[in-house]
C-alpha cells in the first residue's frame, strides 16, 4: 500500500468503516511510515475532540410542544407551520427537485474551480483516487452483471451518455458490471472490466480532462492509466494491470467503439 | 368516534413513538444547515409535519435517516425559495458556555493533535458552521448524527465514495482553520 491509497483510507479506518483486511493493510502502512502515522494521529485527535466537545443541540421545548399540538389528536387539528409555505405533496417533491437544482450549481462551480488549475493533471489524479476507492469492499459495483445488455440501459437517466459497453470476455477481460462515480462533483460511468485478478475501471464521460485523439499512457502511484477521446466521449482506463495489457484492452475497447477502425 | 378518527390516532400515535425519539438529532442538523434557531425550528417542524404525511408509505430505512434526509431536502427547498446562499450568522450568540476539553487517550500526543486538544466546544461549532455546505451536512451526519457513510449516502443522495472524499475535504479544511483559530489566540 501507498500513502495515496493510505490517506483515502485514513477516514473510513477512524469511522470505524473499514473491513477488516484493508485495516490490517493501513495499519501496517502507518507502522512503516511516518507521514502517514502523523496524519492518523491528527485524524484521531479531531475525531475526538469533536466527540468531547458537545456538538450536539437539543431541540427546545416549546417546539417539541409545537410538533405534538400538530399530530391528530381528539381535540387538535393540524396546525399550520408558522412561517414556511403551506406544505403540500407537490412542495414534497418540489422540495427534491429544489435540492437537486441546489447541489447541481455548488458541484458545478467545484468544477469550475478545478479546471482553472491544471486540468489534465487533476483530473487524472482524482480518476485513479476513484479508481482506488472503488476497490473498497462493496463500492466497486452498482450493476453487477457481465450481460452487457444489463449494464448499458442500466447508465439511462443516470448520467448524460451512454458509454458503451462491450463484451470482451472472449478476449480475456470479463466484464464485471457498472457503477455511477462522481469526478470533480460531476457524474460518470464506469464500466468495470477484470482480466485475471486485476481489475479496470473505465470512465466514460462528455467531458473528462484535455480531448486527446490518441492514448495517452501516464502511471500514477503505480497505478497504469490510459486516456483518449472517441466519439465525442473522454475514456480513462485505470487498472494496475501491466501497461501493455493496459494498452489492449484500450485497442479492444477503441476498435468496438470505432467498428470501421480506429485511426 | 369514526373508526378514520380511530386510525388517524393510531398513526399519530405510532408516528410519536418512532419519530419524536430522534427530535434532537433533526434539530441539530438544522441548525448546522440553517444557522439560526428560529429557521431551525421552522424547518424541524415542517419536518415532522411532511414525515407524518408520508408516514404510511414508510418502510425504512432505519427512522433517524429518513427523517434527516426529509429535514435536509425541507432546508434545500426554503434556500430554493429565498433564490439566495444560507446567510452567515454568528453562531456563539446564543450559545451555552463551552463544554470542559475532553480527557485525552493518547498517552503522546503529537504537537498538532495537542492543538487540536485545546479547542473548545464553542470554537468547533462556529468551524463546522463556516464549512462549505456539502462538506458541511457530511461532517455533520457523520460526527453530530452518527450516521453510517451508507446512511449518509442515503440521506444527501449521492454515492458512498462521494460521502468519503466530501469527510476528508470537510476534514482537512476543520483542520486548516483549526490551527489558525489556534493561533489567533495565542
């Protein structure tokens, strides 16, 4: 393990969200190294303190009092809430169409923020960190099914492509499913692959990093990882499988996107 | 007494048991999202109300998040309405004193997490409140709550990778203003 992949670690291990072997794993990183000993250390004192210091609020009398006077009750009606519009079974969902809005434009100017700086380089950092996350226990698949008519309709509604899908298990990487990633605040699709014990994320967005007609070919914290742009999509493939398989598998990919053959 | 009335006090009766448990922790989160207690209470109550409306089609998950991610979809739609970001407040104002520093396990601590020690109740709530909001409501669910990262994914909507990265963003921004309100001090 590596002090990339210890530091994302880091928070699940102190809230107690780790399984067992990659505790195990972190725990023997930070025996071995002292940065990450130290952040362990800083994480576990504000943990603490924060479970010292009394953050909680509790919730006045006079409105518990407000809240049972509104539940039916043989005498009292429902009252109606003091300042806030008169609630109704539309304003319920206005309210989830209100909050999406909301998030939408705080995520977009995340974005926004992030491309200013150098934006190929960020963007292939945060894809191997998701790639890395995606190895935790439980949080590689949403779609777990190698039928390639399952995965792809599954992206529908999801997110604003439809990346595709391709059965390459003849060619000897299997396809494991589909997940829903967020990358700088914005909603991606990977398709996940596995060639032996090895697993590929490939992201597939409108809009990913710097268009690069040919693979581009970058390792980042021994992690191998391909990008280019087809079909109006931005691909990256991150896997710690060996470069040049790394390399086939984006030719097999490339050539089923491209049927009449790539340039 | 009509045997609707009957069942309608049943329902209240059975909705009081389960949700007025959780009361402080909906508050709370409300003022961390809200800023102030007026608006807190306002939104904690249309809260309540809105659960009780959709307490018969409720099958889980566990009550104390669907109550928060109610609470929290309640707070995002009066920001929709008022067209404008949350207003800063000073959140000390109405504050009780803050609680005594907490008893301290590590037998070494390391000069950061000794400054990290010292921070009183009071100092941590402001910190929270000035946190960006997503990074906010995370740290929030996770430390004031104490919801599961599935829980939290549940509650704001989004996938539990994003739960992780928004923990260590609020983490590392707490940790940053951290150390400056340490030095303001001295």
């Amino acid at each position: 393990m590596n002090c990339t992949e210890c530091e994302l670690l880091l928070h699940p291990l102190i809230d107690g969200e780790l399984d067992a072997v990659h505790a195990r794993d972190v725990e023997a990183h930070v025996t071995t190294c002292a940065g990450c000993a130290e952040k362990l250390k800083t994480l576990r004192a504000m943990r603490e303190a924060m479970a010292g210091a009394d953050l909680k609020f509790a919730a006045p009398a006079s409105l518990r009092n407000r809240i049972e006077a509104a539940l039916p009750s043989p005498s009292a009606q429902i009252i109606a809430p003091r300042r806030f519009s008169q609630p109704s079974r539309r304003t319920f969902f206005g309210g989830f169409a209100a909050g999406a809005a909301l998030s939408g434009a705080i995520a977009a100017t995340l974005v926004v923020g992030v491309f200013r700086s150098d934006q190929s380089q960020q963007v292939a950092d945060e894809v191997v960190s998701a790639h890395i996350r995606s190895l935790q226990a439980g949080h590689l698949m949403d779609v777990e099914t190698s039928d390639q008519h399952t995965v792809k309709p599954w992206f529908d509604g999801r997110v604003d492509v439809a990346p595709p899908v391709i059965d390459l298990t003849a060619q000897g990487f299997t396809l494991l499913g589909g997940r829903l990633d967020y990358i700088d605040g914005e909603p991606v699709a990977s398709v996940i692959y596995q060639r032996r014990k090895h697993v590929i994320n490939l992201f597939v967005a409108q809009r990913l990093g710097v268009k690069h007609a040919g693979a581009m070919a970058e390792t980042i914290q021994g992690y191998n990882v391909r990008h280019w742009s087809e079909q109006g999509l931005d691909f990256w493939a991150v896997s710690d499988l060996a470069g040049d398989e790394l390399d086939e598998f984006v030719q097999k990919i490339s050539a089923a996107v491209h049927p009449s053959g790539p340039s | 007494m009509t045997g609707d009335a009957n069942a309608e006090q049943d329902k209240a009766r059975r909705f009081r048991d389960a949700a007025l448990p959780h009361l402080d922790d909906v508050y709370a989160l409300a003022r961390y999202l809200m800023r102030g207690s007026a608006d807190a209470e306002d939104a904690v109550q249309e809260c309540y109300l809105r659960a009780l409306r959709h307490f018969d089609s409720y099958r889980g998950p566990a009550m104390k998040p669907w109550l928060l991610a109610i609470l929290r979809n309640v707070c995002n739609a009066e920001f929709a309405r008022r067209g404008k970001q949350e207003i800063a407040a000073d959140y000390s104002e109405d504050e009780p004193a803050a609680e005594e520093v907490p008893m301290w396990q590590e037998p070494q601590a390391s000069p950061e997490a000794a400054l990290l020690r010292e921070q009183d109740g009071a100092t941590i709530r402001r910190l929270i409140a000035e946190l960006p909001q997503p990074f906010r409501e995370a740290i929030v669910l996770r430390e004031v709550n104490d919801l599961s990262y599935q829980q939290i994914a549940e509650v704001s909507g989004v996938p539990v990778g994003t739960v992780m990265s928004r923990l260590a963003r609020a983490r590392s921004i707490l940790r940053s203003a951290w150390n400056v309100a340490e030095g303001a001090v001295r």
